[in-house]
C-alpha cells in the first residue's frame, strides 16, 4: 500500500498544503500573504484570517493536483512550530480536525527540522551526519543533522535572526517588507568593499546580528545629515557590502563547524538560503574545503508545505505520530 502524506505549512505569512507519496513529492501550493508589504512586517491577524481564507482551496489543489483523494490519505503531517500562535492554529485546528474525520494519525512537525528534512526531497541526498546552517526570519543554526529524528544544535543566534538583519536593514533602505530578496537583487550590480560595516566577534559556533544592523543605521543616518539622496546614489554598493558582511558572519562559523566536527557534507536551509551571493560563497568554500554542499532549490528554501510533507514520510517510517489532544506550540524548542 502507499504512504500518502497530506503536508500542511501555516507558521507565518505562507498558506501551503503538499502531498508526498511514498517520499516523493508530488507538488507544492503555496498562497503568500502580500497585506503585509504596506505594513512593514508580518501582522499576526492579518496572517491568521488569510490562512483562514486560503487553507481550504490549497489543499483542495493540492489533492486534485496530485489525483489523491482525502480518502487516499495515510497521515497528515502539519507544522506545530516555532511560529506565530494564531497563524499555527488555523492550519494545526484543520489538520486534527482532518485527521479525526478520516480516522489517520497526524504527524507534528517542527519547521525548523522541516527546513532542514527540504533536502530529502530531491536528490542527491546529504549524507548523515552533515552540517546544517539553517537561516530564515526567526532563526539562524548551524545543526549537526545525525538522522531525521536525531539533530543537535551546535551554535545559534543570540539576539536577531540573519533574516532580520536583512529585513530590518532593508527597511532602512526604504524596501518593503520582507526586504532580503531586494537587498539580494540590488547587491548583484554593486561593490561589496566599498563600506565597512562592524562584523560581531562572538565565541564558539554562535552569532549575534543586532550590531551590524545598528552599525547600518549610524553609518546612513551620518551620511544622509551631508546628502538626502545618499540611499538613491549608493543604494547596490550599501546592499553589496552589507550583504557581505552578513554573509562572512555565517561563512566564518560555518568553517569551524565543519573544523570542529570534522564533517565535510555541509547544507544550508531556511529563506536567507535563496541568497544568490550566500549559495555562490558555499560554492567556492566547498571547492576550498573539498566539502560536498547542498543547496535546496528556491521553492524549498522559504516556507512551503512540501517540507513537511517530507517530513511526514520521513516521520511515518518510525511511526512517530503525535495526537489529537495536542496544541501547536509557538515556541516549540528544537
Ligand atoms: O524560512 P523563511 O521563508 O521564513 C521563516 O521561517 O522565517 O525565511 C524568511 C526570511 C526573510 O527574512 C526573508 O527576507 C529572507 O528569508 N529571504 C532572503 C532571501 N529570500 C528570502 N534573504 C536574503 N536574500 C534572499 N534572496
Ligand atoms: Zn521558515
């Protein structure tokens, strides 16, 4: 018989349902939630009531894209968190109430493990145990990845996220939210070492992100006392050097991960991961290094279901199922 796996993503500002089919993923509807560009950043109701709205007709398209019917279905994998509380509920309340209807199991995912499982979905595979430096809005991790139920966290942020820091500097810059892709876009056609900016020295495999940002607005605030239109005029070489630094911070704790544990199979994961510039500098560190990187496609690096719904499969083999009477958990730990 087949294991069909409806996955179902609701975390943040992405409506997404999957369908995987014995571990292949068949496809991936994703509705994103542009009502919070005018607000600078994701508002929690807003992002509620359009799951609300969204939720049904995306899983309806992704059955009927994959020819599955609910009947089909042998589970259903859904994220429980980290993320925001309201947002969780609407996808986490439909999948029990789902899974109750047609009597399966339903599979509690964490996104931030289903960032990193996106990499089962295509081959080649990463081999265990590798390393995994997975970046996005709320997180930045270098993980020792050992099975797919067994990951540890070897370093992480102290204070922002990598994505923060690309989204709050580039509200700075005047960009709607989320701001990373225009930072990314601009920095291709600018110079990186044009302008400075303050990297963070902390110990071992953490990071800390608010000081570059802080040294972002200082350095445009003095520069625009002298000239209004500074941003206009410099806008690529401002994204090109910041972006660097950002992306040197994660690269430098990324080699001594790799030199502490002496493992070579290196990945990245999470939204900051669609960075052209961070996946062309695994590139050229793996080269040095003689790593064997993994860089998920596009789709599978921002949130999406089919990260799940991997998940899902990969969860269903050993029968890890959660149960009706459980809650999503805005704060779930990893
Ligand atoms: O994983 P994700 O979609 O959602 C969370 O789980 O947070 O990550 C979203 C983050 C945002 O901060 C967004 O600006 C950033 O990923 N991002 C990028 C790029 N694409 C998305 N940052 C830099 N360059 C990009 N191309
Ligand atoms: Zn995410």
């Amino acid at each position: 018989m087949k294991t069909i796996i409806l996955g179902i993503e609701s975390s943040c500002d992405e409506t997404s349902a999957s369908i995987c089919i014995d571990g292949k993923v068949m496809n991936n509807i994703i509705a994103t939630q542009s009502i919070h560009k005018e607000y600078g950043g994701v508002v929690p109701e807003l992002a509620s009531r359009a799951h609300q709205k969204n939720i049904v007709l995306v899983v309806e398209s992704a059955l009927k894209g994959a020819q599955v019917k609910f009947s089909d279905l042998s589970a259903i994998s859904v994220t429980q968190g980290p993320g925001l509380l309201g947002a969780l509920m609407v996808g986490y309340s439909y999948a029990k109430s789902l899974a109750f209807a047609l009597n399966i199991p339903i599979i509690n995912v964490n996104h931030m493990k289903a960032h990193i499982l996106a990499h089962f979905i295509e081959t080649p595979v990463p081999i265990f145990p590798f390393l995994c430096l997975t970046v996005s809005g709320g997180h930045t991790q270098i993980v020792k990845v050992n099975s797919a139920i067994d990951m540890v966290v070897l370093g992480s942020t102290i204070d922002d996220a990598v994505g923060e820091a690309f989204d709050k500097g580039a509200k700075l810059l005047g960009f709607s939210y989320p701001g990373g892709p225009q930072i990314d876009k601009y920095a291709v056609s600018g110079n990186p070492d044009r302008f400075p900016f303050s990297e963070s020295q902390i110990k071992d495999l953490n990071f800390s992100f608010s000081g570059i940002k802080t040294s972002l607005l200082y350095f445009l605030r003095d520069h625009l006392k002298n000239n209004p239109d500074f941003i206009k005029e410099n806008l690529e070489d401002i994204c090109a050097s910041y972006q660097k630094h950002l992306i040197s911070m994660l690269m430098k704790k990324l080699v001594l991960a790799a030199e502490k544990t002496r493992i070579r199979q290196i990945a990245i994961a999470g939204g900051v991961a669609a960075n052209k510039e961070l996946r062309t500098q695994l590139k050229q560190l793996s080269q040095k290094h003689q790593w064997m990187s993994y860089i998920p496609e596009f789709e599978y690096c921002t949130d999406n279901a089919a990260m799940v719904a991997i998940s899902g499969h990969l969860y269903f083999q050993n029968k890890s199922f959660g149960q009706l009477t459980d809650a999503p958990q805005p704060r779930m730990s990893f």
